[in-house]
C-alpha cells in the first residue's frame, strides 16, 4: 500500500515535486524527501542523525535516509526543520529508529571517526 505525505504541507491539494541530485546538491530539503516517499521510495533501516556546529552555539542537525525504490538506493541527507518534526513524528509510529552519528578526530591520524550510538524511536 503506498502511503501519501501530502498533508504536511498547508496546500496540501498541490501536487508539489521537487527534485534533489546528490552529484550537485549536499543536502535535500524535506520537500524533495517528501516527493521521493510519494513516488513509492521506502525509508530502509534506521535513519541517521548527525550534529553540525556553526559560529559556536548555531546548532544544525542533519538527518540521514536511506531510500530504497526497487534495485535503486539513495543516502538522503535532510536538514532538520518543523515539516521533518512532524515526518520523525509520524515514522515514530511505524518504530523506526533515529540512530545518532558521533564524530570524533582521531588525535594520531587526524581522520574522523565515526561512532553509532542508539537514540530510540524517534
């Protein structure tokens, strides 16, 4: 059964796609994640959630799906924003995990390190 995540928006009666290309954009906006799940791509395993901090106390958190369609898989890094609020909310539901990435430098290599550390359903 194809589910529909057309009510999250206010006009939730236009048909509204968006497009997003990992080769020319780092990040999609949750308009375009949206448009993936409505074009029958399924959010697989847990979903990835890593910290960025900007200007020592600008916080931006950067959520990490992996989409299947069929043979097709995409890793869909999301910026946090109230719509994606609503999106975890609703995923919760269906007990799917929000796994937070810790990043570490390694003192020796300089070489990030990355450690996964469970945070529950969201």
């Amino acid at each position: 059964m194809k589910q529909q995540f057309n009510d999250f928006y206010a006009t939730s009666h236009i048909n509204l796609t968006r497009h997003w290309c990992p080769l020319s954009q780092p990040y999609a906006g949750v308009d375009a994640l949206l448009s993936f799940l409505n074009d029958g791509w399924m959010i697989e395993d847990d979903i990835g959630c890593d910290e960025h901090w900007l200007g020592g106390t600008r916080r931006i958190l950067v959520y990490h799906f992996v989409l299947t369609n069929l043979d097709d898989v995409v890793t869909m890094p999301v910026l946090r924003n109230p719509v994606l609020d609503r999106l975890l909310t609703r995923l919760s539901q269906r007990d799917i995990s929000v796994v937070y990435i810790q990043q570490e430098v390694g003192v020796e290599t300089g070489k990030r390190q990355h450690q996964h550390v469970e945070m529950g359903t969201v």
